[in-house]
C-alpha cells in the first residue's frame, strides 16, 4: 500500500484548492457515483475539521470531523469518502482508524455517532460502532445511525 499523507484542518485553514479537492471527490462519490440529487453543503463544514488522505498531491481519502451538537448531540465523523481509484487498497480502514485518532486528540475521548449506509455496517462495527436505529431512507440510500463509545 502506497503511504499517505494526512491532513487535518479546520475549515478557515483550508485552501481553496484543498476545498475544491474535497468538493469535487464528494460530489464524484455522493452525487455521480451514487446518484443522489442532495444539497451536499449543509453549512456544516465551516464548523468542522476536514480530515485528507493525499498521494502525490491527489485526495484519495477524505472525512469531515463534526464537533458535538452540530449533527448530533455527541462528535460525529461524515462524508466517509475513498476515491473510486484507490478502493479495496486499505485506504478506507486507515481513513477511519485515522478519523477516530483526529476525533479523540480535537475533542477528546468520547462517544461518537455516525450515519452509516446500511451496507457498510459491518465495516463500521469493526471499528466498535453499534446500531442505534432502525433501517432509514436517505437519499434512497438504507442507513442507520450508529455509536462508538
């Protein structure tokens, strides 16, 4: 697996070609790929961290870190993207061993919540997230909210 360079930074830190990077993988993923017609800037992300994975200057993974009372009462990890192009690598297990590290160094030790597409639940459990709901469309999309405490 090729090495990473990892970057975390809070939305005024960013340069505008880093939001640009950001924005154009989650508008591949979320809304090309996986062809869901949503308002990906919620207004959250100028109260966020941005956690990016880059190789040789490309974005190749990416998550946005949401402080508590933003998403959820409890610190929340988001827009958990690999690049199409660098799938089934491990990118996506560094990615979340490495958003976790982020959450618990910027906010401390804590629970946190996500919302996780249904499919990928059992790639989240092994991270120690549990299923907290039942099964809800988003998007057309089965999710499901899920705890790490």
């Amino acid at each position: 697996m090729q090495a990473i360079t990892w970057v975390c930074k809070f939305f005024d830190e960013l340069s505008p070609h880093e939001l640009y990077a950001i924005i154009k993988l989650r508008n591949e993923v979320f809304v090309v790929e996986q062809n869901c017609v949503f308002q990906d800037a919620d207004n959250k992300d100028q109260q966020c961290y941005h956690l990016s994975g880059t190789i040789n200057n490309e974005l190749v993974a990416y998550a946005r870190l949401v402080p508590g009372g933003v998403s959820y009462p409890q610190i929340s990890i988001g827009r958990v993207i690999t690049s199409p192009a660098h799938r089934k690598t491990g990118f996506g297990k560094s990615l979340m061993t490495k958003a976790i590290e982020e959450c618990d160094r910027l906010f401390g030790k804590q629970p946190i919540q996500i919302g996780a597409q249904l499919y990928l639940k059992g790639f989240y459990q092994s991270f120690g997230f549990k299923q907290i709901s039942d099964m809800y469309l988003e998007d057309d999309i089965p999710h499901i909210e899920m705890l790490r405490e």
